[in-house]
C-alpha cells in the first residue's frame, strides 16, 4: 500500500475543534487508499498549557542540563500525541502512539538541537501494516545509548522528513495555520501571493533566510528520496505549495511558471561587524575567526579581503564577538540594528542584471546597502533595520507584481 507522512503543528492541535479538523485530513488520506503516518508537535504556542515554550517557563532551566530540558520538553508532544490517538479511536479508528524512541529516530547527544543519525523505523512499519493510523511525537529521538534529545525549533517538520523518507513515502504533508509558502511576510506585502510550486533549493534559502512556514533541514532530508513536500492548512481546503517534482500517482500541478524570483524574505537583529588592519595583512583573519567558532559564536554574511573582515552575528551576540576581537588587540567597527533581505529564485542562475536591478529598487528607495553576497538562486543585502519593510515592498513589486 501507498504511504503518506502528515505533519500537523501546535496551532493545528491546541483545541478539540482544531483536532477534529486534523482527523478529517488523516481520514480524507485514508480514504484515499493511503497508509497515514501522523507527526505532532506539542499543543499551541507559547501561554497554553502544554506548549514547548510554556514547559520551559515553568522550570528552573537556567539551573537545568541539558539532559534534563530535553526530558522536560519531549513532554509536550507526548500529551499531544496521545490525546489525538484518544480522539481518533473515539472515532472508531484503529491508532496507536509512538514517542521518538519508539519510532526508531535515533539521534546524537547534542541537546537541544540533536541532529538525526538514522531512523529504525520497523515498529512504525508494523503498526501500519496492521492497519494502525500511527501517531508519532515530533522534535524527539533517543540517542545511542538511550538518552532522550530533541532536533531543536522546528524538529517536528525534521521527523516527518525522517520518517517519510525510511517509509519510502509517497508524500509528506506539513500542515500549519497558513495555506503554503508566500511570496513575501503577509504582514509585511499585503499583496503576497501563495505560491504553487518551489524547488527544494528555493525552499531551503527562504528558510534559511527566515521564512519560516518548514525547517530547511526537513527539506534536505526529503531531497534525499526527492519526496514530494507539500505544505497546506488544516483550515482550508486549498492545494498549497509543492516543493519538489511529483512522483507517479500523485496529483501535482502540470504548470511551473519561469519565474525570476520566487519570493523575498528577511531576517532582522542583526549587527554587522567590521574589522580593519594594517599590520601582518591577510594573516589576521585565521586567528579573529577561529577566537569566535571557539566561543560558539555562529557569524554570517562573511566577505573576506586580506587587511578587512566584515560579518555578521545575532545582535545577542555581538557585545561578545566585540569582546573577543579586542581582547585579540583588534579594533571592531560595530554597526547594529540591521537587517538582512534576500530575494531567492533559482530563475536568477545564469541571468545578467539582477543584482543591477536590485540596487536601482533600493537606491530609489533611498536604501543605503551595508553588504551584499550572492548565489546561484539568492542575492542577499544588509540595510539598516528601519529601512526593512520599505525594501521588502520595494523588491516584491519589482520583480513580483501583482
């Protein structure tokens, strides 16, 4: 039989109604001839009762292991995933529970934001073919040696990955509380549209980039059997956004636009940083660069000449990274508040022109770029923080008009 992986997250799950809006998918699925693997996420968000930030409000964490965090916060999917299979039985349905463990995600020792290192997934295989709906908790997994660890913000759409790949699925589905991948922040660009198809690299670097509807590491690991990724509400009935090419069997759009750029994203809180010598150049960058990966100090946005350094860090960290350059006997020029905006297409490979477009929206914007890089499908700038909504809208009517 056919088997589909169907990811719901908290906002999907945080009421009765909202569930019973989750069964009917599972159902339609199975109808559908289809095999259901169901991954959750804990229930609601922040201020309800059982939701992964609530768990860590109510703990001492900062006395916490990590070891212990983890125990505390795979809680949360737990309760969700139970209180579905309850309802789902309530229904007549046959269904059973698996925490991560259980569901064979094993993982490293890097709590908080363990990485997936294989997937057993033969008691999820068995409980299918008995003709169980099979729920699993998300954002868990158990290490080698039997400790409980979680994959970090965005885990739940990691398992479902992970899983529908080790069951060959034939689809994973990843529902939320919006109707597929934008082209731009809603809040920010009214007019952004829903898009019908992305690529998996496309994807990627607007997660990466901030858009934050799946976790890019979900994607990787789908494009490892080229799992079609569909992302979809629970609350309406419309198709979506497909990330990837169909498989055989199932309904995919026939028509892809060639389109220059697919959407435009940002990330803000950011401080940009810039370091300048004069003596022993090119030679200073290996010692600034490893001070900072030795402190943990993840930088972005790196651009690299032999007497300048110029990067950026989480505005949380920069008083570190500061800190770090001078103890070094360097000088930091430090400029926070800033913002970084990408425009991702993989239409812009091989096409003259766009960056010059880019700096003509912005300039007439009168948008000063701090810093720029580019790749085959994504050119980034890094603006100043109030000028952020003004170069979003500007890039989005440029090269994705209404």
């Amino acid at each position: 039989m056919r088997t589909i992986v169907q990811k719901f997250g908290g906002s999907s799950v945080s009421t009765s109604e909202k569930r019973q809006l989750v069964i009917k998918r599972i159902l339609e699925a199975k109808k559908k001839g289809y095999r259901v693997a169901v991954i959750v996420s804990a229930m609601g968000r922040k201020g309800e009762s059982y939701a992964t930030d609530t768990l860590l409000s109510i703990a001492r964490t900062d006395k916490l292991s990590g070891r212990d965090i983890d125990l505390l916060l795979s809680c949360g999917e737990i309760i969700s995933g139970v209180v579905l299979v309850s309802e789902l039985q309530a229904e007549g349905e046959k269904a059973a529970f698996l925490t991560g463990s259980q569901a064979g995600i094993i993982t490293d020792r890097n709590y908080g934001n363990a990485r997936i290192l294989k997937v057993d997934a033969r008691c999820v295989e068995d409980l299918l073919s008995k003709g169980n709906i099979v729920v699993i908790a998300g954002y868990q997994g158990v290490s080698e040696d039997g400790e409980i660890t979680t994959l970090g913000r965005g885990g739940s759409d990691t398992t479902a990955a992970a899983i529908g790949v080790a069951l060959d699925a034939e689809a994973i589905e990843i529902y939320t509380d919006v109707d597929g991948i934008k082209t731009a922040d809603p809040r920010i660009v009214s007019e952004a549209k829903t898009l019908d198809t992305i690529t998996y690299n496309e994807v990627c670097q607007l997660a990466h980039e901030g858009a934050k509807v799946i976790h890019p590491r979900a994607v990787e690991i789908a494009m490892q059997k080229h799992i079609p990724l569909w992302i979809k509400s629970t609350f309406d009935n419309k198709p979506g956004t497909l990330v990837t090419v169909g498989k055989e069997g199932y309904e995919i759009p026939t028509c892809v636009n060639d389109r220059l750029v697919t959407g435009v994203t940002h990330v803000s809180g950011i401080t940009q940083i810039k370091i300048i010598t004069e003596s022993s150049p090119g030679k200073f960058q290996k010692k600034v660069l490893r001070a900072l990966a030795d402190a943990g100090i993840s930088i972005d946005f790196i651009n690299i000449n032999p007497e300048t350094i110029v990067f950026t860090v989480k505005d949380d960290m920069a008083s570190r990274a500061v800190n770090i350059i001078e103890e070094l006997g360097f000088t930091a020029q430090v400029t926070p508040n800033c913002a970084k905006v990408a425009a991702v297409g993989a239409g812009m490979t091989g096409r003259p022109g766009v960056m010059a477009s880019i700096v003509e929206v912005l300039e007439g914007e009168g948008i000063p770029i701090l810093q720029s890089a580019d790749s085959y499908t994504t050119i980034w700038c890094l603006v100043n923080d109030i000028h952020l909504i003004r170069a979003v809208k500007a890039l989005h009517r440029k090269f994705l008009p209404s």
